[in-house]
C-alpha cells in the first residue's frame, strides 16, 4: 500500500497550458489573421488558397464610428466560407454602454461566425484603473445580454494583468498578443506577431494562432 501510494505520488502532474499547447506541432495548428480597412486586400482568391482558419475584421471603434471596410469585408469571407469574427476597438472617451451600443448595431454574428471581440489595448492617456475596468465590464455585459455569450478579450498579457486579472467571468475568453513568449494564462487565441506577410494582402497583417483544433474552433462558432 505504501508503495502503490509512493508511486502515486512520484506521477507527473500535466500539464500547464503552455505545456500542451507546446507539445502541439505547427502543422497541426490553426492559425489566422486579423484585418481593418487598413489592410488592402487584392485577391480574395490568394486569400482563400493560403488556408487561414480563421479571420477576425474591425467592426467599430468607440461609440460612433464604423470601419469603413467592414460589411465588404464581412461579405467577402462569409462568401468565402473562412469562420470570421467582428471586433469593436476600445476608446477611453465615452462608456462602455455606449460603445456596445454602437458595435451591436453594426457587427455580424450570424450561425457559423466567431464570437464577437472586445479589442482593449494601452492609450497613450488612460484613466485609472477602477474606471477602465468598470467600463469594460459594462461593456461585456450590454454585449452579454444582447447576444446570451460574452465577447472575447482581446489585450496585451501586461494589460490583461494590470486590468482584467480576476475580474472576468469564467465563460470569458481571451485573445493575448505577446510577440515574445506564450502567454502565461489561460488564452484561448495569441497573436505571435504583427508583421506577417498573407497572400492576396498588401502589407503586413497580425498572425493569431488558436488553443485547439479545427474541430474545437467549430464548436467556437455561433
């Protein structure tokens, strides 16, 4: 009994989520991009034929504004059959409610899209702390209770640490970018790098790899 104890003891306990997802081998990973009207794409063909898993298109910005490219964009993918998901870019200038308000209006979510995505990144003036988390919340609520799922969070690792450690609901997922390392936390997409080179795209666009499988990122899928 002793011994069957000891060598209970002695198993290794696997594994972190870093582990896993390193044990993982590139071919086997899904991958994506994500793009705005700043992105020029000129071959939606060359597009299709790099294989992306994924794409993820700029629906809105603060409370008011509209990326110009996105319903083109929107159209495009879902023609396309590439599982594409909308997010909203987060200003420090009017609420949270207000902000949902105006990505609601405007992003798609339609059967076989991604969940909607909060984008939350450093400004160059930022209020304190307490607001910035509030207003977040407040925003992932409003888009809560209008669609029945929380939006994935989109940040830095240093911005989810300074803000949004341990006041997110379990259900909420996240989208880190760290061009250094794999992010010590539980993120369900990394962007790895702002400087890849897609096919059928002008210029450099983000590379995101997601934590799973083709069939896990369909069960993502609205």
């Amino acid at each position: 009994m002793f011994l069957l104890i000891l060598l209970q003891s002695c198993k290794v306990v696997k594994e972190t989520h870093k582990e896993i997802f390193a044990e993982t081998t590139p071919v086997d990973r899904v991958w994506g991009i994500d793009i705005s009207h700043y992105q020029d794409i000129f071959d939606w063909d060359k597009l299709k034929q790099g294989e992306p898993g994924f794409i993820f298109i700029k629906a809105s910005e603060g409370s008011t504004v509209k990326d110009p490219k996105y319903t083109e964009y929107y159209k495009k993918l879902r023609k396309l059959n590439i599982p594409v998901g909308s997010y909203h870019f987060f200003t420090y200038m009017t609420s949270g409610k207000d902000q949902a308000k105006n990505f609601l209006s405007i992003a798609q979510y339609q059967h076989g899209d991604l969940p909607l995505v909060l984008d939350a990144e450093f400004a160059k003036k930022m209020p304190d702390k307490e607001h910035i988390k509030n207003q977040l919340l407040d925003f992932m609520a409003a888009v809560h209770d209008k669609t029945g799922h929380y939006p994935i969070i989109y940040c830095a690792y240093k911005y989810f640490l300074l803000y949004l450690k341990g006041s997110l609901a379990p259900e909420c997922k996240l989208w880190i970018v760290d061009y250094k390392s794999n992010p010590n936390c539980n993120w369900i997409f990394w962007q790895t790098t702002e400087k890849y080179r897609a096919a059928g795209i002008k210029g450099y666009v983000d590379f995101n790899l997601f934590y799973g499988t083709k069939k896990d990122l369909k069960s993502l899928l609205y």
